[in-house]
C-alpha cells in the first residue's frame, strides 16, 4: 500500500470520526442553539416530493350542518393558537384567538416576537398579523381551489399546546352561528378527524389558526372549530381569508408537494420546524410573557 493510498485511508477515518460524533451530538441536543433552518433548505414548508395532483370531484354548496358557537363571555386568561406565515412578517390566524388579547407573540423559529399589528375579518373568524423578525421561515401558499368531498385534509399546529398534526376528510359545508339568534350567519367546511400524532385524546384547542392544506400542500382554510363528540373539524374558507390578506400575496395552483396518510405527520414536523406554522401566544393582560 502505498503513502497516498494510506494518507487517503487516514483522511476517510477522521472524517468518519467527525461526522459521527456531529451526529451524536446532533441527536442529543448538545448543541445549542440550533442554527434556524433557512427557508431554502429542507424542502421549505413541506417536504419535497413527486408533486401530487389536486383533488378532484364535487364541491358542495347546500350547507348540510348547522353549527351554534356558544358565548362564553370575555376571556380573561392567555390562550394560545396556531398561526402560518404567507409572507414575510405576515402570518393568518382565527380571529377568536386573538379575542383577549391585549398584547401577543408568535414563535419563530425558536424565538418569541412580538405582534406589532392584527386585523380580524369583521364578520368570519380569521385574521392576520404582522411581525417585525429578522427570521425567514418559508411561506405556505394559498390556493382558490375549493374543497371536494371526500378529500384529504391535513391540519398542522398546536392542539393542547401540543404540536401535532390532524387528519381528516371533507364531509360537507355549515352554517356557523356565534352568539344568539339573529347573529350573522358564516359557512365552513367541515372535516371528519381519523387520526392525529401523536396520538392525543380530547379536545383539539389550540390547533385554532393552523392551516387546513390538501395533498399538494397548498392551504385551503382555516381551522377554526372542532367537536370532539361528533369528532369533527370546521375551517373557514379561502375567500373569507383573502378578504384581510393583501392582494399582494398571490394565489397558488398547488402546494408542489405529496402529502399522504402514511407521511402526513412528518410533513407537519417539517412545516413546524422550518418555522411556517407557529404558535401563538396571547396575553390577555399584556404583562404576561410566554414561556421560552
């Protein structure tokens, strides 16, 4: 053997040294912090895949179910939601998390900042915020298309506080009555849970604001209710959504990705790590903080 071949030999075991004690160290979570993942790294919101068709069939337009939304009086306790980012600085929520509010944050990858401005739709329940971040995490893209029936829909955010993601199927379309008789009436549509990861039991509070996305990835509503007896999850239409997002933010066609159920939790880790749904923290009385 000769000097050059040994050299390399050597060379081969260092780096093999260096790269495994990286990934021992990687895996406890020694290092800290970690650098936050760019938004061009990791498959950006989601993760990459063959892109997958978007769904095809009947969107419903009679409402089948009738939804009444109790009033529970002012909130005087900090609640938390979900959130996801459409552009820089710019996040969707439901507006009902943002009720109590008088001060609230969104977690960036790894770091509280503050809500510098929000904007609840008048009448549907759904608003945005803005943010002053130096953070980047990748955008989730809005798309026109409307929900059909028996669709998969997979909703990504922070049940319990909890993050987790939800699995579903399009069942129909609501109406959604808040408060006593003679309130607007709102629609949603309405989504059949069979599974969550982890695999929780109870309510799904707190998953309030995430994202309701199809197979492609691309956002179709807001998650706004849901029923644990009848195990069912309401989210608010798209158009209701672009009635407070700027014209600006452009529609997508598709996600570019291909979200099953065998892969649907892994997609919603990655759209929570690269930092493009968050959780929302809102101090009711402006002197609390979230925890780190």
């Amino acid at each position: 053997m000769n000097d050059t071949v040994k050299r390399l030999l050597v060379w081969a075991v260092i780096i093999g040294v260096l790269y495994g004690a990286s990934a021992i160290f990687d895996s406890a979570e020694f290092a800290q912090p970690r650098r936050p993942l760019p938004p061009d790294e990791g498959g950006g919101a989601w993760l990459r895949r063959t892109p997958a068709a978007a769904p095809q069939g009947r969107t419903p337009t009679d409402p089948l179910f009738d939804t009444i939304v109790e009033e529970l009086g002012p909130v005087k306790e900090d609640v938390i939601g979900t959130a996801f980012v459409v552009a820089p600085n710019l996040w969707v929520t439901a507006a009902h998390v943002l009720e109590p509010c008088t001060t609230s944050y969104v977690r960036i990858q790894g770091r509280w900042r503050r809500v510098t401005e929000a904007k609840a739709h008048p009448a549907a329940d759904v608003a945005i915020l803005r943010t002053e971040a130096t953070e980047r995490p990748p955008t989730v893209g809005m798309t026109d298309r409307l929900p059909v029936l028996d669709q998969e829909g997979f909703h990504v955010g922070y049940p319990q506080g909890v993050p987790s993601t939800v699995y579903t199927r399009m069942i129909g379309l609501t109406r959604i009555r808040a408060g006593k008789p003679g309130t607007p009436i709102e629609q949603g549509w309405v989504w059949a849970e069979l599974e969550r990861v982890p695999a929780t039991t109870g309510t799904l509070g707190g998953l309030s604001g995430g994202p309701q996305v199809d197979r492609t990835g691309a956002v179709q509503g807001v998650t706004i209710l849901h029923s644990e007896r009848t195990a069912r999850v309401t989210t608010t239409p798209m158009r209701r959504i672009r009635e407070v997002v700027p014209a600006e933010v452009p529609p997508v066609v598709a996600g570019g990705s291909n979200i099953g159920r065998l892969d649907f939790a892994q997609h919603g880790e990655q759209a929570r790590q690269s930092g493009a749904v968050s959780l929302v923290f809102c101090s009711a009385s402006g002197r609390t903080r979230p925890r780190s």
